[in-house]
DNA sequence: GGCTTGACTAATG
DNA sequence: TCATTAGCCAAGC
C-alpha cells in the first residue's frame, strides 16, 4: 500500500508541509523553525524547514519564522524586518524579535 | 549510492 | 548572557 502512514509526515511533501503551517501564523505573530519543525513531528528538521521557506511560494509569510533566538537569519533579514515591524511586531535594542510578546502559539 | 551543504536547536562551560 | 560543540534531516551533485 502506498499509502504512507501520518506519523511520517516528513516525506517528499516536505517542502508544502512547511508551508502550509507557515501559512497558518497570523500577522503580528512570529514562530520559530523549531515550532515549525515540531508542528511537522520533529524540532530535528530546523534547517530543512529554512531550506523549504528558501524556495516557497510568494503568497507564504516566510518573514514570520525566526531563530529560536528571536533573529532574522533570512537572507533577506532587512526587508524580513521591514514586513514584522509593518504588522507591528517589535523588536529589542538588539534587532532580535520579542517572541515573548509575539511568539505565536497554535 | 554516498558525501556535502544549510534561513537550526539544545546542551555545556 | 555569550561562545563552542554535537546532532539531526532533506535536497543537490
């Protein structure tokens, strides 16, 4: 049976999974690639999901995944910070997001 | 079929 | 709080 059981929810689909939960982080809120990583069954795959945000779709806020430190490691850090702020997202002396205030938790 | 890279995390000092 | 180390997984060559 080809059917592939829901525990392994990494899989070819990798890539749309990651996605998809991004998609679901309202604005004003941010998450991390470990949240992300672990909404998907496993807080191992952090980097993957930041290989995935690398090439989605331009419709996914990729801009609202952070470090589990709050920072923006995009390659486009500038213009990620610019989109937060827009959505009134704040963020420390540091330029590190205050995810105590906008860490979204589903 | 195997090795390297990478938008990371958690643990330790 | 910061710096360093080890581990994990998927895609590309």
């Amino acid at each position: 049976m080809p059917s592939p059981p829901e525990a392994r929810v990494i899989g070819p689909g990798f890539h749309g999974r990651v996605t998809d939960v991004v998609r679901l982080v309202p604005p004003g809120s941010v998450v991390t690639y470990g949240d992300v990583g672990r909404l998907l069954g496993s807080a191992h795959i952090a980097r993957q999901v930041g290989w995935a945000l690398a090439a989605c779709a331009p419709d996914v806020p990729w801009h609202r995944v952070v470090n589990a430190r709050g920072e923006l490691t995009s390659p486009s850090a500038s213009e990620q910070r610019v989109r937060l702020a827009a959505e009134g997202v704040e963020f420390d002396d540091q330029g590190r997001v205050l995810l105590r205030r906008h860490r979204w938790q589903p």
